[in-house]
C-alpha cells in the first residue's frame, strides 16, 4: 500500500483549520442560527463551541493514536468496529460533501451574484485541480486566504463597534431554538477535521496534531466571538436572520464590497480544505474495499489521492447544480455531529481503564453531539437519518463482496 508523504508542520495544519473553518461559519451559518435563536445567538455560539471543544479535544488524542488518513473512519474501525468506523466514514463523507457544496454556493453568492451555480461549478472544478498538484500547494494557497479573511473580519468587528445597538440581545429566552442555532452554528466550527484526516501526511503527528487543533479552534473561537457580537448588536436578530449577507450589512457602505470579496476569498479557503478532507476519508475507505479500491491509488509524483480527489469534485459539482445552501448546511451539520459522536465513543474505549478527564470531556462531546443532532430543523434530520440508514446496506453488501 502506498502511503502518503510527511510535508506538514504544525503551522501548516493550523493554517488547515483555519482555512476550513473561517469560510464556513463566518459568512454562512450565522444567519440560519440567529433565526432560530434570536437574540441569544451569542449562547448558542458558546454551546456548540463547548461541543466542537469536546470533539476536538477526543479527535486530538485519537488522532496522535493513530496518525492515518481518515480521521474517525479509522479511529471508529479501531476501537469500536468495523461497522462504526464505516458509519463514521459514511456520515463524514455525505456531510461534507454537502458543505462543498454550501461553500461553493456561498463563494459564488458572493463573487457572482445572479450566476451562482455555473461559478460554483468552476470554483469546485478549479481547486479540485489545485489539489492535485499536491497538498504543499494547497497549503501555500490557504495561507494568503487566511490572511485576507482575518484582516476582512477584523475591520468589519472594528467598525461595528461605533455603531452597536446593545438592545439586539436577549429578549424571550427559546430553549429549543438555542439548541437548534447551536446545532447549525457546530457546522461552523467542524474545520478541524481536516487536520486529523491529514493524518498521513503531517510530521510528528502524535505532537503536531493536538497542538494545532487547539490552535486552530482557539483563533477562530476568538474571531466568531467577537464578529458575532458586533453583527448581532448592529443589525439585531431580526435583520440578521433575514440577512443573505450580514456581515456586508452590518459594515459601513463604503467596507461593502471589501467584505465581499472576503467572503469569496473565504469560501474557497473553505472550499479547498473541504475537498482535502473528504477524499482522505474516501481514500481510506477504499484502501478497505468500502469505496471502489481504484480511488486507493496514490500518485507516485505528487504523493496525493488524484483518483479520491477527481471523485469528490465530480460529485461535489453535481451537488451543487441541485441542492440550496441553508438544506446543504443543516445536512451537513447533521452528519458531522453523528460522525463526531463516533469520535467521541471511540475516545471513551480508549480511556476505559480509568475515570480521567478525557473521558468525562468524550462522555460530555457524545450527549451533545447526538442532543444538536436532535435539535436541527426537521428536514435536515429526516433526509440526514435517510441518508445515513441507506449507507447501512451497502455496509454489508461490500462485506460480503470481500
């Protein structure tokens, strides 16, 4: 077997994060949560940070356990079974290429208003071809993005704060919309996965990995914080709710159209991460025949997955000339909370022997995620639970076919 080549370093899979995580929640799921939500979306953004922390923190351990490519596919497989880490690679593999599509959608939103499904079909088409150039070139590419974006984010939370109208916040408390918003914005923080599906391909990842989830997660905690307040205290859960572009509405006239090319700038960093994640996944599945063994080949030049890669974009392109973004965000959300719940299970297996504090915070990421999950708009759980029961099938279908 082929294995991927060790070129990352612990910026680099910082960067990683960053780039997957910003694009997303920033400019995508703020406004679907504030409508669930109101004015307590700054509770809801505290609760599913409080989650994605859990998550991350069960992930890193298990990451530098086993350092593979794959993520919770393998850590699943490990610890639990053959079947969870199948389901976790299932749910991850269809959720996040359902936030493909979100990202390519917003990117296009922004970038091409009135053109937005043929300018996200290059956008996906082009940096599925940047990737396979290596991932050394996609991380460069991530690195100008993550500038760009917090220096858009940072002028936008700087000039809010001259015109804040603090009576956007609070008002009738909604415990289930909370929740719900809470569940929505766990989309925005889900980045950090691909930092643990790069597994295969960071140095020393049993220090590096860790390290830059922490990071990662911290930083853009931080930035979603602090943004969050200023657009909620400017437009108010009303307006923001309504909002197609609320941190351009939020911003001075003449700010406008900096942070719209943010936004852009944003969603392909996003975007790009995305792609390098789902075909890690997808290539670990076909390394144990769950996905057609042909997308196991690894390019002996540019040691990527180019047959996982080119799959994910086509697929990706496809989605994105049927699906509309807030259906593709509470898709996402739900399953990516099931495949954190798996991490999560599998971070207490290996913390049985003693009552640590991992294995409180693994306990505690499990009831949340499967609580969010719960708790997302009922479309979303309904075709996310269809969509998850269909791959069970094929589970034992390809088991018997080995």
């Amino acid at each position: 077997m082929t294995e991927l080549s060790r070129r990352l370093g612990t910026r680099d899979a910082v960067m990683v994060g960053l780039g997957a995580m910003l694009g997303a929640g920033v400019f995508a799921s703020f406004a679907p949560a504030a409508h669930a939500a109101g004015g307590w979306l700054l509770l809801s953004l505290a609760l599913a940070a409080a989650v994605a922390y859990c998550n991350a923190t069960s992930s890193a351990r298990l990451a530098a356990r086993y350092p593979q490519s794959g993520g919770t596919y393998v850590y699943g497989r490990e610890r639990l079974g053959p079947f969870w880490g199948y389901l976790a690679g299932w749910t991850f593999v269809v959720g996040k290429t359902a936030s493909c599509a979100a990202m390519a959608l917003t990117f296009a939103a922004y970038a091409a208003p009135g053109f937005e499904r043929p300018v996200a079909v290059a956008a996906v088409l082009g940096l599925t071809a940047l990737n396979l150039f290596g991932v050394q070139r996609s991380v460069q590419v991530t690195y100008v993005i993550v500038v760009v974006v917090l220096a858009v984010l940072a002028a936008v939370a700087g000039s809010a704060a001259f015109h804040l109208h603090l009576s956007g916040f609070g008002g009738g408390l909604r415990p289930f919309g909370v929740l719900e918003g809470a569940g929505l914005l766990f989309f925005a923080f889900a980045g950090y996965a691909r930092i643990a599906t790069l597994g295969e391909e960071v140095r020393d990842p049993a220090r590096t990995i860790p390290r830059a989830v922490a990071i990662s997660l911290t930083v853009v905690l931080v930035v979603y914080a602090l943004v969050a307040f200023a657009v909620l205290a400017v437009l108010g859960p009303a307006r923001l709710a309504a909002s197609a572009s609320p941190l351009a509405d939020a911003a001075p006239g003449w700010l406008g159209p900096v942070v719209r090319a943010g936004a852009a700038v944003a969603s392909l960093g996003a975007l790009l991460a995305l792609i390098l994640g789902v075909s890690r996944t997808g290539l670990a599945m076909a390394r144990d025949g769950y996905l057609p063994r042909a997308l196991a080949a690894v390019d002996a030049r540019s040691a990527v997955p180019r047959r996982a890669e080119l799959a994910v974009g086509v697929l990706v392109a496809v989605l994105v000339a049927t699906v509309n973004l807030r259906g593709a965000i509470g898709f996402s959300s739900f399953g990516v909370l099931l495949y954190y719940a798996i991490a999560n299970a599998a971070c207490i297996s290996l913390t049985r022997s003693a009552c640590t504090s991992a294995r409180v915070i693994a306990c505690a990421g499990l009831a949340g995620c499967l609580l969010l999950a719960c708790t997302l708009p009922w479309r979303s759980v309904l075709i996310g639970g269809a969509v998850v029961a269909a791959g069970v099938p094929l589970f034992f279908a390809s088991r018997r076919s080995r």
